[in-house]
C-alpha cells in the first residue's frame, strides 16, 4: 500500500551546498519482472526477490527530485510525476512549499532525462512552465532524440520544449551548470540520460537519476534490463561501471525511484552490488551516516 511521508523534504550539507531531497510521491505498479527484468526468468526474479523478501506482483513506484541550493542559485533536479499522474504522486510543489520555496524561486532546472514521471511536473494544468524564471538544462542527445520521436509516448517531452522555448538549453553531457554542480553522462536508459554530481569542500553527492531503479533487483543484476531502457545493453554497462565506480570511491548515492529520502552507500557484493539506505530522517540536516570521503580520494566520475 502506498504510505504518506511527512514531512516530504529531507536537507543534506554538502560541503557550503544545501541539497534539498523532495518528495514527489509514488504511483502503484504491477509486475516486478516486468519492469526492472524484461530479460531475465520469472524463477530468477522470483529466487531473488525470495531472498529479499519482495513482492513480484504490485509494488510501489517512488520519485524524488533534488533542490540544490548554491550561493544565490537554486537548482531542481527533475520535476516529477506531475499533478494528474495519480493522488498519491505529484506532489513537488507541497514539498518545495514545505521548505519555504515557491516555482519562482528557481534559478535552473536539470532535467536528467525527458520521461514523462521525471518531467511531468514541468507545466501546469494549462500547459504553461511551472519554474518560469528558471533556465531549463538538458543533454543534447535527449533533446535530439526527443525531438525526431513522432510517436503519441513523445507527445509530453514535444509539449514540454515547445514551452520552455528559449528556456531550454541544450549542453553536453558532463557540463558544469554552476559550480560544484556538474552532469555525470548516464547515457542508455535514454540517449542523453544524465547524472548530477554535486561536490563542495571534499565533500559529494551522486545524484543518479534512473541509473539504478529498484534497491534489489537493479542493484544485484545490473544486466537485467528495465522495460524503458532506450538501449538496453548500454544502459546495462554504464551501471555497472557507475554503480562500482560509487562503491569504490565511498560516494552518497541517491537515485529518483527508490524509497525516500532515496539516499544511500553502494557495496559490491558478488558480481553485483548492494544498496544500503541511509539513517535519515524526513526534514534532517544530517549526513554523518553518509558523509562524503575525503578531499583527497579522486573526484571524477
């Protein structure tokens, strides 16, 4: 069953840099195989998710966004569902207002990837920009790729662009948008799916998009494929090398569709990997149970 969080914003310091994990909501699901193991076996899923202790029928289907706030810079990471998605989802303005903060306050939108539950909350109910003062930054290929799609799945990311206008700009895949906020190329779940790193003072914080999306099964099997991986074989490799390049650097991971605040250590454990959740508690300032390693320990993803 789909449980309420309140409050719905978790802060992290890192370094001078407040991050701001917003809770969106979830939407409910059916078919774990279905949606994180197209390719592997039904028995397989099920021994795995027996081990674990998961359900492989209905399974609830989370989203949280990420406000970092940098000097005078206020800069959101993805939007989420959106309004109409479900009454249990869509709910990033309540959190954003939550901390104090209205549409207007933001200064930049990053916008990972062009999924309808990661931009959904990008126009309001009249099509106009909800985040109207904020310039709007995507991955070339993900605005190229969208952009050439004709089909009714592509009708939002189309909307969406033509809104933003010239509010939309487009840049490579590890562009640095601010200081101490650079993108991290995650491409194959989408041609230009990108990562956040946000990095200040020794300390960082992998913010991951949909590189991994479910705590088990995409963490222990990274070569099972999720059903909207654009390329599924890349999207395959790059979390793989993602997910061990976290593991080995000791670096906070926080993804969009995992349990909030979605925050978190990864472990290699086989020939896959672990995903640990960190003790923290909605609206805390904490980050002694993930604190960032030291300045001296490499820093490019």
């Amino acid at each position: 069953m789909l449980q309420a969080v309140l409050p719905r914003f978790a802060r992290i310091n890192v370094g001078a840099l407040t991050v701001t994990r917003l809770y969106d909501g979830a939407i409910s699901k059916q078919d774990v195989r279905g949606t994180f193991a197209i390719n592997a076996s039904a028995d397989d899923v099920r021994r795995l998710a027996g081990q674990h202790h998961i359900a492989t029928d209905q399974f609830d289907f989370p989203a949280t966004a990420t406000l970092v706030e940098a000097g005078d810079c206020r800069i959101l990471i993805d939007a989420g569902f959106g309004e109409e998605a479900s009454p249990q989802a869509g709910r990033l303005l309540d959190a954003l207002r939550d901390v104090g903060l209205a549409p207007q306050d933001v200064t930049h939108v990053i916008i990972s990837h062009l999924h309808v539950d990661h931009i959904g909350g990008l126009l309001s109910g009249d099509g106009a920009p909800v985040f109207s003062k904020a310039t709007h930054f995507v991955a070339e290929a993900e605005r190229a790729f969208w952009a050439a799609e004709k089909g009714d799945f592509a009708n939002l990311p189309h909307r969406v662009m033509a809104a933003l206008g010239s509010n939309l700009t487009a840049v490579d895949p590890d562009a640095q948008i601010v200081a101490g906020v650079r993108l991290v190329d995650c491409s194959g779940h989408t041609p230009g799916h990108v990562g956040v790193m946000i990095e200040d003072d020794g300390d960082r914080l992998f913010i991951a998009g949909d590189l991994a999306n479910h705590p088990v099964l995409s963490m222990a099997r990274t070569d099972w494929h999720m059903c909207l991986d654009a390329d599924p074989a890349k999207a395959a490799a790059r979390r793989q090398s993602m997910l061990g390049w976290a593991a080995d650097e000791a670096v906070p991971f926080a993804p969009y569709h995992m349990p909030f605040p979605a925050v978190g250590r990864v472990f290699r454990e086989g020939d896959g990997f672990r995903y640990e959740p960190a003790e923290l508690a909605p609206g805390s300032t904490s980050f002694d149970d993930i604190a960032a390693p030291s300045a001296n320990s490499a820093s490019s993803a």
